[in-house]
C-alpha cells in the first residue's frame, strides 16, 4: 500500500505531512493534483514547469480527465479508516 504521507521539505530538515486527513473533502475526480506528490509539485513550480506537470498528470496518470474509481474509492477508505481511528 502506498504511503499516505508525503515528505516535506522544512529548511534542512525534513518533516512528514499527511495528504488526507479524516476531514478531507471528497475526492474531486478530476483534480490532477489529488495523487500528485507535493513535493514534486513544489519542485516543477520552482522550475517553472508546474504546467508541464500537470499535463504530463492529466495525459499518462489520469484517464480522460478523470482518476480512475478504484484510485478515488483508496483515498475514501483512508479517509474512513482515519474517522474510525485505525490510522
């Protein structure tokens, strides 16, 4: 399973932050930035290729615009999972 913490970076020092919480709103099927890691978001921003991410999300990771059910019903369940208290 993957990881549902994404690492950030804090100065020099690396810190974890959760990308879903028990209060995230659901999932938008067609936001390309819903599974795209935060940091390499940051990164393609820094390079000033944030648009060249975000197509290259939309043409090879996404099917015609959307996130796949299976990928938007993961996130639901460790949405769940996180309300529950069993992560």
């Amino acid at each position: 399973m993957y990881g549902i913490r994404k690492a950030m970076e804090n100065g020099k020092h690396e810190c974890y932050q959760s990308d879903t919480t028990a209060d995230s709103p659901d999932p938008n099927p067609a936001d390309p930035w819903l599974f795209t890691d935060p940091q390499a978001r940051i990164i393609y921003q820094i390079q000033d290729r944030l648009g060249q991410l975000e197509e290259d999300v939309c043409t090879y990771v996404m099917a015609q615009g959307q996130w796949a059910q299976e990928d938007l019903e993961c996130k639901c369940e460790i949405q769940r999972l996180l309300r529950e208290g069993l992560l």
